[in-house]
C-alpha cells in the first residue's frame, strides 16, 4: 500500500460515506487521482463493494508476555548500594501485551494469546487491554498461579539500569493452549512472538505456522538464545546489539559487523532485519538494502517502552503494504512517540502523531 493510498483509507474508515471530490479536496489532489487509487484499494480487497466498506475481518495475533511493570526512578542521579528517594509507578505491561497495545492503537484489529493468575493484576491487566481495544477472548486466567511481574529501576536518564522479571506463569501458554486457538491463529495476517515463550513452545509455534508472517521480538540476551535454532522461519526480527550477538555468535562493534550479522541471518530464510542502536537510532537491513535511520531531535520522558512501540510501527508498516524503507521510518517514529509520555505506553499515540516526526529521521 503506497502512502497515499494509506492517507485515502484513514479519511474513508472515518467517514464511509465520504465522496471522491471530498476526499480530493482534503488531499489537494485530482478527482480521477482518488478514483484511480481507489481502484487499487479495491483491487487489493482492502475495500469491498459500494459505500467503501473495510474489510475489518484482517487481523494481527500477538503471542507473549503480560504482566503488571513496577518501575522506579531516582529525583537525580541513581545511585548503586544505596537507597535512593524517587518515584515508584505500576502499570500492565509485558513485550507481547504491550505491543498489542500500540498495534491496536494504531486502528489494527488484534489479538493477545497469553495467560495471566487469577488476582487482582491478572484482572487488571484483561481490563487494561479492553480499555485499549484489544480482543481479550483469548487470554487465558490460569488458577492458583500469579501474574507474571515486571521490576526496573531507571536511571536519571530515564534509560534502563537494571530489571528482573518474574514469568513463571508463562509455562501454561504451552502446546496444548496454541492449539486450543489454532484456527485463530491460523486466520492471522501477522503473528508477533515474544523469547518470553519456553524455547519448546516458540519452535512449536514457528513450525506449525511457518506460512504466517512471523515477526520476532528477541527481548532480551539470554531470552534471545529461545529463538536462534528457529531465525529462518520469521519474516521480520527486531533485536538489539546485544540479542543480534546472541544469536549470531558476531560481536558487534561497527557498521561493518551490523552488515556481517545481518547477512547471515538474511542466509537463513529472514527478509527483514531491525537492530537497535539506542541513542545512535537502528540499523536496517533487507537482501538488497542496508542503512542506518536516527531522529534529529529526541525528547526523551522514558525510553522503556521505545521497542515495543517501534515494533508496533514494523507491523503497522507490513500490515498496510508498505515498502520496508517506509515502514522502519514509521517503527522509528512510533518510538519517538512513545518516548514523549512517561508512562511505558503513549496512550496518544496515532498515525498522525508518528506521521509528524518522520520529517525528523535521517539516514546516515
């Protein structure tokens, strides 16, 4: 789907009934310009019949983590072996659960499959996802068992120091759970996996959807590891310098060794490749491209929800049909977004918002 395409269908999704010269008029282009785009539109089954009804029966299915985030932060400079005066916040959050938020945000029909206890955070976690839109049908509530939780102590910066994660739970999102929803699943458009799955339940996810577009979620190091012996069967993966080492076996120190890793795991069967930089923005890679992407300005209140949105922006990106050198400009500026709120969500994140500071990217 080219960019103007995407800008006619936002314009019909909010108005169904909305005519051709209106939509013109709003775009300053040509009357037979939106008929021509229209017909492709239609062409591509996004729009079906008269009076320009959506096909809403796509969907994305997003497979991980949900828990509740206990995150702490220093008044000024943290300090280690010592206690520092600060703020604690709660929140839901969770890699999968999280970036089902900013997918379905992003006007995207989703779904989570995770599991939660039956306590007060697993009942607000389901209630949160609700509040965002998501299809909660297939969390599963698991007795006797608490949801998972996640600790991180920020740094002045914002940045993260250091977080332990607490997943026990995640042992029941197991075989027989995927395939209690396998017809769901099967229905998918995208599936986005998370390295919280036990390695034994994301090589039996990988496999027995291996026609899907699989995107990948590394995580963190050594979770990253889960994922090395399936690489090949995803489409699009999004690791950091560290998670690429880890599952490639390359140091990475230089835009030389992003392309080596990269290549080899292009030789493995993935199309797309995202590396995170941090501060130095992402390296991208498909077989016939390589750059490196990173925002002028950044106004940073907290960064720990930066992938999850980035992430949300790739499957934004691949779900409309856009070229992946447009799709990585829209993950970037999905994280800037995110990156505005203090909390690990921007509850006002919008295409419009990412579509503001994609004038803010370069390549270098």
């Amino acid at each position: 789907m080219t960019n103007r395409e995407l800008e006619i269908l936002n314009i019909i999704k909010k108005n169904p009934l909305v005519s051709q010269n209106e939509i013109a008029q709003m775009l300053n282009i040509t009357r037979s310009s939106v008929a021509v785009h229209i017909a492709n539109l239609t062409k591509k089954g996004i729009i079906k019949g008269r009076g320009y009804l959506i096909e809403e029966s796509r969907y994305v299915s997003v497979i991980g983590g949900a828990n509740v985030d206990i995150v702490g932060f220093p008044n000024g400079s943290l300090r280690k072996n010592d206690s520092n005066p600060g703020k604690v916040e709660l929140s839901v959050g969770g890699v999968a659960r999280n970036i089902a938020e900013n997918i379905s945000r992003l006007g995207i029909n989703t779904k989570l499959f995770t599991v939660v206890g039956d306590d007060m955070y697993g009942g607000k976690i389901i209630d949160e996802c609700k509040l965002a839109k998501i299809d909660t049908s297939y969390i599963k509530i698991i007795p006797n068992e608490s949801s998972g939780t996640y600790l991180a102590i920020l740094d002045e910066n914002m940045d993260m120091d250091v977080a332990i994660s607490s997943m026990d739970i995640l042992k029941h999102l197991n075989e027989n759970y995927l395939n209690e929803n396998s017809l769901t699943l099967q229905g998918s458009d995208i599936i986005v996996l998370d390295t919280n799955l036990e390695k034994e339940t994301l090589e039996y996810t990988v496999k027995n959807y291996k026609d899907k577009k699989l995107f990948l979620d590394t995580v963190s190091y050594s979770k990253a590891l889960r994922a090395k012996d399936v690489l090949g069967y995803f489409h699009t993966i999004k690791p950091n310098r560290l998670e690429v080492e880890a599952i490639t076996g390359i140091k990475v120190n230089s835009y030389e060794d992003l392309i080596t890793a990269s290549s080899k795991i292009h030789s493995l069967g993935v199309e797309n490749i995202v590396i995170s930089l941090g501060e130095d923005g992402a390296f991208y890679s498909t077989r016939d491209h390589q750059a490196r992407l990173k925002a002028k300005k950044v106004n940073i209140k907290n960064a720990t929800g930066a992938g999850d949105a980035f992430q949300a922006g790739l499957v934004f990106g691949e779900y409309n049909m856009l070229p992946f050198e447009e799709s990585i400009k829209y993950a970037m500026a999905a994280s800037l977004v995110a990156m505005e709120s203090e909390d690990t969500i921007n509850k006002s994140i919008s295409l419009e918002k990412i579509e503001e500071y994609i004038n803010e990217l370069e390549e270098y």
